[in-house]
C-alpha cells in the first residue's frame, strides 16, 4: 500500500515525469509485441508485482464477479498478455507474487483482513434482515448461492488458490513461450507465493543481485508494473538511471468516461454494447462495466525525469560540502517515510494531505548545513542529525493541531447548519473528541487515550518505549528498502506513533537486528486471517482459530483524529500476535497435515528427456491432477504421489523458463543430463553462463518442482493442453550478496534533460501558516487529465486578462511581473512564497510612475510546458492581437496610452456615453500616421465595452518585495504628480511627430 495519496502528490508536483502510453490498437488479429514499442522506449526486463493484477481479477470493482477460480485464471491471463504487449520486454519477464511477509507488516495484513471479514459480516448480516423482510410481505426469493471467489482473504500464502495460481501460471508461461510472437527469446522468472517476501521487495532484490556484476548491463532499462505508492521509493531506492514505473491512471469518482446510452463508466458510446436493462445492468438494476478489466488507461512514471526534479528541489544554497545527488534522492526516501508506510503508523504530525512532504522538504533545505549533512548513509540512518531535524518539524506541531481543529470545527458547524436547514430529525452520531489536539494536555490525553494509560510515571516509561520501536522501525525500513530483510521477526508493537517533539536523546538509543527466519506460510495464515476465513486452512489448523482465546473480535478506534473528517480509515485495535505460542502449537500439528494423495502424470514421448524413474520421485512435476490424461502417443506414465499440503506450507524457490531456441536452454539441457545421475549430497549449483543468458547472473539447481514434459496438461478449465512442448523450466537462485555501490553503475549513458529550471514549480505557503480565507477543501480536489494548476494556471490568466484588454504581449508592466519561478540563479530555497489573491501575488500599486521605473527590470522566463495552456496569440497563429484605429482624437481622449495598467485599474466613476468613442490600447510599436485617420472610413470599437473590474482594497498600495517607498494613489485626473490633461495630450504629439519622423522620411 505505501504512502497514501503519494502518487498524486508527486503527478501535481512533477508533471513531466509522467507520461501516457500509446496503446497500439490491433488491426487483424493480436498486436505483435515482437515489432518496436509505439511509445518510443525500448525496455529489457519488465517486472510484475502481481498482487496489484490478482487482486482487481479476483475482486474487480464496478463489474461482474468472477464465479470459479477458472474465470479468475483467465481474466489474469489476459491482463499478463496487455501489460506484455504494453512494454514489449527484450529481456526478462519477472513475475513476483507475494510470499510470506516480514513480522513487521504481518500486523498491517491482519488488520486488513479482520477488516475486511467484519464489513463481509455487517453486509450479510443486512442483505439477510432485507430477506426476511421480503419474505414476510409474501415475496419468494431464490436462495443465493456463494460463488468461490466470495473470501478475497484466500489470497494469502498457503492457501488452496495461491497453490493453485501458481499451476496456472506456470501453464500460461509454457503456453506462451510456445506459441506467442515475442516471448521466445524472453526469459521468464516466476517467484510465487512459496517464495518468502513481498513481491515488489523480491523485485528489488534481484535487481540489486545483479548490478555491479560480470555481463551486467548498466544501461539496462527496466519498467516496474504495480499500484503501490513505495514501488516509486524503491525505484529511486536502486539508483538505477534507466527506470519506468507503469501503472494505472486513477480516475477518482466523477471522472471516469460515461457512456451517455447505458449509464456505465470505463467506455465511451461508440464503444457500447449494453443497453439500459440489458446485459449491462444486473438483477437489481444496478449498472455493471462490462469492459474486460485490463482495458484501462496507463501511465509511465520515469524514475530518470523525477531524479531531475528532485534535483531542483532538494537543492541546498550555500553548503560548505560538495553535494550529492544520490545522497539527497536516499534523503528524500527516508524522509517519505515519516508520512506513512506499510510497517509504521504515520505521525500525528504529519499528514501528507496537509502539506507534510512539502513541510519536511523545507526543513530539510534549511536545516541541511545546520544538522551536518545528509541524514542517511548507505541505508543506514545517522541518528544524531535525524533527531535536529525532526525537533525543527516539531516547531510547527501546535500550529498544525491548531489549523487542523479550527477546520474541524468549521466542518462540524456546516454540518448543523446543513441539518437545521434541512429540518433533519435523524439523530446524527458525532465522535468525541477526547484528546483535542493543539490545546493546553494534549499529550497527555494523548497517550492516557490512545496507550490506555493514566498515571504519569507510565506515561513516560511508555513514551520512552514508543520513541525506541518507533526510531529501531525507521532503520528497520530504511535497511529494508535498501538491503533487504535485515529481520524477520522485528514489529512496531504499538498502534499508535509519538509525537515529533518525543523524538528526542536518539543518539543514545541501542539498534540492533537479529535475522531470524520467516514464518511458515500455514503459520502466517493463522497469524493474519479471522475466524470467518478458516476454511483456508486444514481441518487440523481451525480449531486454533475457532478457539475462544482468539483475538477475533474487533475493536475500531473510531476517536482517531485523522479518521474523523478527512476519510481516513479507523485503526483496527487487534491483539499483537504472540509469536513463541504460535510456532509452539503449530509445531505440533506438522503431524497432521492431510495425506492426500494426488495422482500426477508426466506424459513423455522420450524416454531420455529424464535419465531414471527414481530421479522423477524426487521432482514434483509443476502440478497435481487428480485425473489420467489418456492418449494414444504416450510412450511412458509415470505415477507421482504428491502431498498437498505438505507443498502449500513449503518454502521453495524461484522458477526460470526459457525457449528451447534460448541461448541459454543449452546450458540447462546440459544440468538435467548431469544432476539425475549424481547422488542428492553430490549435487551442487551450477552457476548460469551471464553472456548465454543475457548479463543474468545467479545459480541453477534442480528441486522437487523441476522436470521437462513434452505434453502439458492445462489446469484451467476451458483451456486446452500444450502438446510439443519446447519449454525448459529450471529452479533459480541470487547470486551471493554483495557490496552494494549507492549510485549509477559505471558507464551508465545519462538520459538528455527533460526538466529545465522554469519547469519547476516554487513550493506553496506551508499548509499551517496558509490562514487565508478561502475555504478549505475537507476532501482532494479531483484531479482532472492534462489539466493545468499552480503558476502554469496563473499564467494562462495572466494572458487571458491581457488579451481580453488588448495589452501588448511582452509589455513591461504589472501584468508581465510574473510569479517567482525557478530561473538560473533564483533558486527554490531563495524563491519568495505567492501572497495574496491568485494574480497578485506581487501586490497592487498605484504609482503612475511604476511602469517607467520598472521597465526592463524584469526578463520574464520562457516557460515550456506542456500541459499549460497556449496564449491567445498562439492559437491565432502569432497574429498582433489589435486593431489599429482610424480616429486621431483617440489618442487625445482621457487615456494616456503610456499610463499602463496603473491608470486602468483604478478607473472609477461612469463609463463614456454611448456616443463617445471608447478607445482601445495599441501596441507602443504601431504608431499611425495622421493621414492614415483622415482617409480611413470610423468604424465603432470591439473591445473594452465594459468597466473594467477593481482589484481587492487591501492589495491596493501594497509594498512591493524590497526597501521601496510606498507608492502613492493618483489623483483625480488619473495622472501623475498633478499633471493636467492638456498638458499630457501636448506632450504625448510632441513625442508622437518626433517618431514618426523617421518612417516619414
């Protein structure tokens, strides 16, 4: 899950490091992902992190669900095929599934879960009450029949579905690397739910296994597939240049395409193929998308492009050390941790709905030469600096509990006024508040409510403690995200994280680590899933969670502050497992795990593909059938006797696969003629050939999962058998750890830059110290496709304004003072915050003098995005935006055309009747001559018709940024230092003939 609400933090901040795909739509037939990829990028390997496509197969949302395990296979299958033909690897396939998990999320896992069970319970609970209900008034309903995917909890290591997902698709991959375009020089690792890890930490490790090793190629380009947030940080985390996250756009609601004929979302009306009342509504009237569930709008997030935003951002001014990018992008990780992660809860502090990375980002710039440097090494936290800046952060914390409670006050105000508006009777249930945030104790409520404590000498021995798990889980992530596991049993064993102003005397905190191993999946699965899901288990293993002991009722915290009007979910208060017990008794159940025997059959038209039978007795051939496929060629049947659940609480390793035509596939051939015929204690890894197998680096072995068919009998049902089969599997294993290097491999080609200085945006006010009155938004804005917003929107309404007064383009002037931007030598750290209403942000003056004293002062950057909005003059082709007039006396009138903006804006009384000439502005550089009015037919002005609007009162005399002297307000001639209007009109024709001189002439 990661950070929430990260993603689309970063896409507002960092625009151009997104990018949508172009999807080649097929003409006759699939589309050939063997032919150049559309989108201009050639990748290598491509890795799936496949929880985020099994979860939205098994449980997609908006659409029908799948009723068997089949459908769900399928619907897996064809979501593999897209993302494939998406990216279009050269490669490597990496499908990653997640394993037994570290200690440290298991607690977040089972809060998930027994969540999950609860909603389930309240939701039949009701649908049964409407039943009865229905009945009673004489109504017959057909009894509902519960379809096999109706437990989402199932996917979970150990299950009955991860072991049968892995047969799956270890079928698909043989049926693709025989049949499809594209495929057959790909080799495909799959690491499946046996394989202990989360799937995009497993992604990671083989990535940081092979750099820096024979063969491998620094300019590798890789492209990460999946839906969470931290997928972004461990990108960053490799400090590989050539990296592309791809995921789904989030459309969130309201947003999603409509078809206007059938009310359904994800297509279009030239796309639609149900009616209202037709297939695309169900029973109950309710519309369902019928769309297949990867058709889908995708993204590109290029880890290369925000690398170069990050650094703009993390820019530090004036540091007496050579700065490092790669020591600031490991900053920037470890600071987006303190806002939320899958292995601690997120500070009361900080919430990044409020600002906080753009809070920790300012701190962190401020404070760098302060605190002594960086504040990570190598993954490795430095204490001492960690704690300066987090006591920095802490200086904001009252202001932040302050603004947050004055808007929840103001939320619950509207509320009632809502209801008395609305003569509402219902009872409306409201959340005490008993620890108030910002006021006068709230510390102590703090822990005395959420710690259940109550005499003060416990708070401080528990404070103490929080602060000690809280720092041991920052290096415990930290370690993780850039090392890999360095414990398997280490948890956060509190529900709740201290305040930032607790973080206090961490240099004398004790760290240390001890590897452990990871829990067997059977054991994870009563570690994490409820009562409710114990069918999962084997009938020996539910009793444990039937057990009246059991931790299965559920408490929610519902007086959470962050849950209370900004939508965020309740904690889930569950007892923390009790380790040593846990193993203790499912030790003793080892014994009992189920003998049944599952008949498998290998098919084998060539005896010499295996050497003996008694070397296939100790492979287990890929998958179980408890069915004989009969047919007419078998040369040899060979039985296998396979205990199931012995193998789903296994731990195993990855699988390798590659074509008979693959380079590679030699060298395996060559490991099965010689393995089979060496004793068990004989056998040792065979390390992989890294120029055959394409800079792959690791070891080959042979394990009970392992073994070589010419038919492949299909799992799925509806899907046939793989005949011919010219698929070599194999089990693969990392290369030995190595010293990791925390920066770009040597030789690596550095991609051209993307972002210039003027494409960053200046950071907002600080979300505490903005008391502006406009009003806050309890929820995100939507966040509308190829929209545009910040400085970029504030621009386009600069020329909006412009051209709507026919103000010339470039014109110095206050319209052309644009906002702070990050130009050379106008850094991030130095760059002023806006102030004011949207387009005043350098306050309003009326000196009539401003625009002669400020003219050319200002060398306005050219600002090259592509999401901003072209001028008016662009879309006209670049045509002068005026026309010129035909009236001398225009220029006579009350207007003087050099005034600018100034006299303008402050123009007051009525307008010009309706028989006088309303004047229009022209460019300074068009000067008409004077014979040119006299032959020239009048003609009635276009422009300016109305009075033009007036800038708030308390921006007028505004100071501008710098010791400058107030600006004075005009007279009533609306011209300086008392100059009359004769006076002006003569001096403006002296001017005006001796220019025109020269173009006479």
């Amino acid at each position: 899950m990661g950070v929430p609400a990260f993603y689309r933090w970063l896409a507002d901040r960092y625009p151009l490091s997104i990018s949508d795909v172009i999807e080649e739509e097929p003409s006759e037939g699939p589309v050939d992902p063997s032919k150049r990829n559309p989108n201009g990028l050639e990748f290598d390997n491509l890795y799936l992190d496949m929880n985020g496509i099994i979860h939205p197969c098994f449980h997609p949302d908006g659409k029908r669900l799948p009723a068997t395990y089949d459908d769900v296979f399928k619907s897996i299958f064809d979501y593999i095929d897209h993302l494939f033909t998406l990216v279009r690897p050269r490669k490597l396939l990496y499908m990653a599934i997640d394993g037994v998990a570290p200690r440290a999320k298991m607690n977040q896992q089972r809060s998930r879960r027994f969540r999950a069970a609860k909603d389930a319970a309240e939701a039949e609970a009701e649908e049964e009450r409407l039943r009865k209900e229905l009945e009673e008034e004489g109504k017959l309903l057909v009894a509902k029949e519960k379809p096999e995917t109706s437990d989402s909890n199932v996917i979970t290591p150990g299950t009955q579905f991860m072991s049968s997902l892995s047969v799956a698709l270890q079928y698909y991959i043989h049926s693709r690397l025989n049949f499809y375009h594209g495929w057959s020089s790909v080799k495909v690792i799959l690491s499946d739910s046996n394989v202990p890890g989360e799937g995009e930490h497993k992604i990671m490790s083989y990535i940081r296994s092979q750099r820096n090793l024979p063969g491998f190629n620094p300019n590798t380009r890789h492209c990460l597939y999946g839906l969470d947030a931290d997928l972004i940080m461990l990108s960053l985390a490799t400090h590989e240049i050539h990296f592309s996250i791809l995921r789904e756009v989030i459309s969130l609601p309201g947003q999603q395409e409509k078809c206007f004929l059938c009310g359904q979302i994800g297509h279009l009306a030239a796309e639609c193929e149900g009616q209202p009342g037709g297939k695309g509504e169900d029973s109950s009237g309710k519309a369902i998308d019928e769309t297949p569930i990867h058709k889908k709008k995708y993204q590109f997030l290029h880890i290369w492009v925000l690398r170069e935003y990050l650094q703009y951002d993390m820019e530090i001014p004036n540091s007496p050390i050579e700065i490092n990018l790669e020591r600031l992008v490991d900053d920037f990780v470890f600071l987006c941790f303190f806002v939320g992660n899958d292995f601690l809860p997120h500070m009361p502090t900080l919430e990044i709905r409020e600002g906080a990375i753009t809070l920790l980002m300012h701190i962190y710039r401020r404070e760098f030469n302060a605190m002594g440097g960086y504040l990570t090494d190598g993954g490795e936290v430095i204490l001492e600096r960690v704690e300066y800046f987090i006591q920095s952060v802490a200086v904001h914390e009252d202001q932040i509990f302050q603004k947050r409670a004055r808007i929840q006050q103001a939320h619950e105000n509207n509320e009632e006024r809502r209801a008395r508006r609305e003569n509402s009777d219902e009872a409306r249930v409201t959340v005490v508040d008993k620890v108030k945030l910002g006021e006068p104790g709230y510390k102590e409520r703090y822990y005395m409510e959420k710690f259940n404590l109550s005499s003060p000498e416990k708070i401080d021995e528990v404070r103490s403690d929080v602060v000690l798990k809280y720092v041991e889980g920052l290096c415990w992530v930290m370690r993780y995200y850039y090392q890999g596991v360095c414990s398997w049993l280490w948890f956060y064993p509190y529900h709740y994280a201290p305040f930032a102003s607790d973080l206090k005397d961490l240099v004398d905190l004790e760290i240390t680590f001890f590897l452990g191993e990871p829990f067997k999946p059977f054991d994870q699965l009563l570690g994490t899933l409820p009562a409710a899901s114990s069918n999962a288990l084997p009938v020996h293993y539910r009793t444990l969670m039937t057990d009246p002991s059991s931790p299965i009722n559920v408490e929610l915290d519902m007086n959470d502050d962050n849950c209370c009007f900004r939508g965020t979910q309740a904690v889930v208060k569950l007892p923390f497992i009790n380790e040593r017990k846990l193993v203790a008794e499912t030790k003793k159940l080892a014994e009992t795990l189920t003998e049944d025997l599952k008949a498998v059959v290998a098919l084998i038209l060539d005896p010499g593909y295996v050497a003996d039978v008694n070397s296939l007795n100790r492979c287990w051939l890929l998958m179980w059938f408890s069915y004989v496929v009969q047919l007419d060629h078998i040369m040899t049947s060979i039985w296998f006797i396979q205990d199931e659940e012995r193998m789903r609480n296994s731990v195993m390793f990855d699988l390798l696969y590659v074509h008979m035509n693959h380079p590679l596939a030699k060298q395996i051939w060559w490991y099965y003629q010689v393995c089979p015929q060496l004793s068990t204690d004989k056998r040792v890894l065979c390390v992989i050939d890294a120029t055959a197998s394409g800079g792959m680096n690791g070891y080959l072995c042979l394990c009970e999962r392992n073994g070589i068919w010419r038919v492949f009998p299909s799992p799925v049902k509806g899907l046939k058998n793989i005949e011919n089969n010219l698929v070599l599997n194999i089990t693969y294993r990392y290369p030995p750890v190595h010293q990791r290097i925390l920066e770009p491999p040597k030789g690596v080609i550095i991609p051209k830059k993307v972002v210039s200085p003027t494409d960053v945006k200046p950071f907002p006010i600080l979300w505490h110290e903005d008391n502006s009155s406009r009003r806050h938004q309890y929820r995100e804005r939507p966040q509308v496709s190829q929209a545009i917003s910040g400085a970029h929107l504030g621009e386009a309404a600069h020329r909006l304004l412009k051209n709507a007064l026919n103000i010339k383009p470039n014109n110095s002037g206050f319209f052309d003072q644009g906002p702070s931007r990050n130009f050379p030598n106008n850094h991030t750290l130095n760059r002023q915050r806006p102030a004011g209403p949207s387009g005043y942000e350098r306050g309003f003056v009326q000196n009539s003098n401003y625009q002669y004293e400020h003219q050319n002062n200002y060398a306005r950057p050219a600002i090259s995005n592509s999401r901003s909005a072209p001028s008016f003059n662009e879309w006209q082709g670049n045509k002068p935006n005026y026309r010129p007039q035909q009236d001398p006396s225009f220029y006579h009138g009350r207007y003087n055309v050099q005034m600018g903006m100034s006299s303008l804006t402050v123009q007051e009384g009525p307008l010009n009747p309706p028989h006088s000439r309303t004047p229009q502005w022209v460019p300074n550089n068009v000067r008409p001559s004077s014979t040119m009015y006299q032959q020239q037919p009048q003609r009635q002005p276009v422009h300016n018709t109305g009075q033009l609007p007036r800038p708030p009162n308390n921006w007028i005399d505004k100071l501008v940024n710098g010791n400058v002297e107030p600006y004075v307000r005009q007279n009533e001639s609306g011209l300086p230092g008392g100059t009359t209007l004769n006076q002006a009109q003569q001096g403006y024709q002296i001017r005006r003939q001796g220019q025109q001189e020269p173009r006479n002439n």
